[in-house]
C-alpha cells in the first residue's frame, strides 16, 4: 500500500462484521487481514497505514470493529480512539501491538477497547478473540435492561442475556446460533467428566469443531463455562471449557428442569 492510500472493498457484506486493519507495515496489514478473513462472519473492509487515514477510512466504509496498531507514523494508535468519537463513530476497537508497557494497556482500558492483542501472535489467537468479539457484540445489541443486574453485566462485559420475568422463558442466542446446538454443546460440556476442548466437544456432538468453538465461547462469555489452558511438550496451548453450574437457572431464580436434555431445549430459546 503507497503512502496515503485507504484499500477499501466496501462495507461487511450479509450480515459479516466489518473490520478496518490499521498498520503501518504493510506485509503485517495483509497477514492481520489474511487472518480475520479466515473467521466466520468477519470481513475485511479496508487497510490503512497511519492514524489520519485510519480516520477517514471509519469515515468511509464505516467498520464495526478496527484492528488497532498503536505504533503508528504520526501519532500514537490510542490518540485515534477519541477522535472516532469526537466525529461520532461508533465502532469498536481491538488492539493489535507490540506495545508491552503497562501504560499504553491502562490507556486502552480508559479508552474503551474491546480486547488487546500482542504482537507478535497466532491465528489462534486472533480468532478466538473475534469469535468471543462477535457473541458479545450480539449479546449487547439484544440486551433488554429491566434493573440494575442488567446494567452491572453490561459495564463488567459479560453482557449476559436477560431472561424474561416470566419463568423458564427461553434466552435469545445471538444471529446464527441456533437453541438445538446450544442444548446439544451445554449438555455434553455438563455431562463431561472435567473439561472438553473443541475438537472434543466436536467429537462428542457431531458438529463442526468451529461451531463447537464458537458455542463454547459463547458459555464462557456469558458466565456459563471458564476456561483454562492445557499446555504441550510443543506448539501453542489448548483451550480447555468447563460447565460454570452458577452461570444460569439457578443464579436466576429459575427452578432448572429435572433432565439435562430439558435444561438445554428450555434454556436457549428460538433467534
């Protein structure tokens, strides 16, 4: 990419999520874009290599989410996040440095980033933080709040879906999920002696390892599974997904069923 060109392709197309890559190096911007085109319901819009073209390029092909280098040539990445808003953009924005000082991470806190990434990292990496990105992303644009829980879970990211007074009234799932494969992966992720990877949870449901990475991420970022890392001999650790029994039903004041296959066609209602 020259000096001062925006690549742009127009906005997210059927429902994706569009993503703007801003970094200065251009080889990195085309692995960065190369990477977030291979996730499912992600699309890149556009690239650009300094924070004024980072500017209008939101300006442009308004994104949903900008991948965020903070060394930029002429100015630090984080002094673009308040001149988004001044110009009353709403996009999100991810992080992706080699910035390691605890400043530049507490400076990405106060301006409201979605998550930081350091540099360098593996697709891995990268894309479990989008598909956790676009759960929360749906989960927040359905949130109804009726009291204060609902604005906690908001403001402590968790953004856990609100259930209805009325017992027993189904969750809604974020836009293609569906409430058959969201009880099929919470009754084998309860049912499991321990933790499942997502190629174990595959294994044992029948669906796709993305899907079943996409499910499990999504429990995990309502409260419903934590998660720890199992690390090898080589290579980079596994993410590892255990049921959280406070995460629903009970928490909510919701009596569960008296079967796990009822607790999963009761609990995740239709989109």
């Amino acid at each position: 990419m020259r000096d001062g060109e925006v690549a742009g392709g127009g906005v997210g197309a059927g429902g994706a999520i569009g993503v703007l890559v801003v970094d200065d190096d251009f080889r990195v911007a085309r692995v960065h874009r190369a990477c977030v085109e291979r996730v499912d319901s992600f699309r890149v819009v556009g690239v650009a290599g300094s924070g004024e073209q980072a500017l209008r390029a939101v300006g442009e092909l308004r994104p949903d989410l900008v991948l965020l280098d903070l060394y930029l040539p002429d100015v630090f990445g984080l002094d673009v996040i308040p001149r988004l808003r001044t110009a009353r953009h709403d996009c999100d924005v991810m992080v992706v440095s080699a910035a390691r000082e605890a400043d530049a991470v507490r400076s990405a806190v106060r301006h409201g980033v979605v998550d930081y990434l350091l540099k360098p990292f593996d697709f891995e990496d990268l894309r479990g933080r989008l598909e956790r990105y676009a759960v929360q992303r749906g989960v927040l644009r359905d949130t109804v709040v009726r009291g204060q829980a609902d604005v906690d879970r908001v403001l402590a990211g968790a953004a856990l879906p609100v259930p209805s007074v009325t017992p027993r009234r189904p969750v809604r799932l974020p836009k293609g999920m569906s409430a058959e494969t969201a009880g099929l992966v919470e009754r084998t992720l309860r049912e499991a002696e321990g933790s499942l990877s997502a190629s174990e949870c595959a294994r044992l449901t029948g669906v796709s390892r993305v899907s079943a990475r996409r499910y499990l991420e999504y429990f995990h970022t309502v409260g419903a599974a934590e998660v720890s890392l199992r690390y090898g001999a080589t290579g980079r650790p596994e993410r590892r997904y255990r049921f959280v029994e406070r995460g629903r039903g009970r928490a909510l004041g919701d009596a569960p069923p008296s079967t796990p296959a009822a607790q999963g066609s009761a609990r995740w209602g239709p989109l």
